[in-house]
C-alpha cells in the first residue's frame, strides 16, 4: 500500500459506512506496514467472505478471496491462522445486507 495501513483501513471504514454498512477494526496491526485481511459478512445470506492482497501475474497489486464464502466460523479460522503467521495483520470486518466489500482498489475476477 502506498498510504499508511492506518490511515487506508479508516478509508475503507469511511466508505462502508457512507454506504450504509457497519465496520470495524477487529484487529489492529502494524500502523505503517501491517497486510489487511477484509472480512466481509452478508447479513442477508449469513455468509461470509475474505479479501486479501496479493499481487497479479503482472505484478500489479489486487485484492483476493482465498477462500470460497461460507460461513463465518471457517473464515475466521482461516484469519486467525494467517495472524499466526503474521502478526502485523489488520482484520477489519464488515457487515453489510448487500455482502459488498467496499475495496476501491482491483479485486480479482470472479471474487
């Protein structure tokens, strides 16, 4: 991320909330550097689903789900693995009727 991962996660809860949404930090990582993890959770269909940067085959930086939705549990148990590895992760959750993730940024096809 160009911005500081701080200041970026207060965006991305700015925009879900002027879009109607709840969201929240549900975990606090590294200010300057720390990776996101964007756990997204559809209040309609009770699903959830997780959004995570990688980089394309170009090299360009892109938001992907590494997991199918389904619900909430094995999504969270996937976060908490991948905060295992990394400690500087953010996680920042939110719940929305509509499931939308409200990333700016280029999210992979298909997610």
């Amino acid at each position: 991320m160009l911005l500081p991962t701080d200041v970026w996660v207060a965006a991305l809860i700015r925009r879900a909330e002027l879009g109607g949404a709840f969201a929240t930090v549900a975990r606090r990582g590294d200010a300057r550097a720390g990776g996101v993890l964007v756990k997204v959770f559809d209040t309609a269909t009770r699903q959830a689903a997780l959004y995570t940067e990688a980089f394309g085959p170009d090299g360009t930086r892109l938001w992907i789900r590494p997991l199918e939705p389904g619900p909430e549990g094995e999504i969270d148990a996937f976060a908490a693995r991948q905060l295992g590895y990394d400690p500087d992760l953010w996680v920042v959750e939110i719940e929305d009727r509509e499931g939308r993730h409200f990333l700016t940024e280029a999210v992979a096809p298909g997610t």
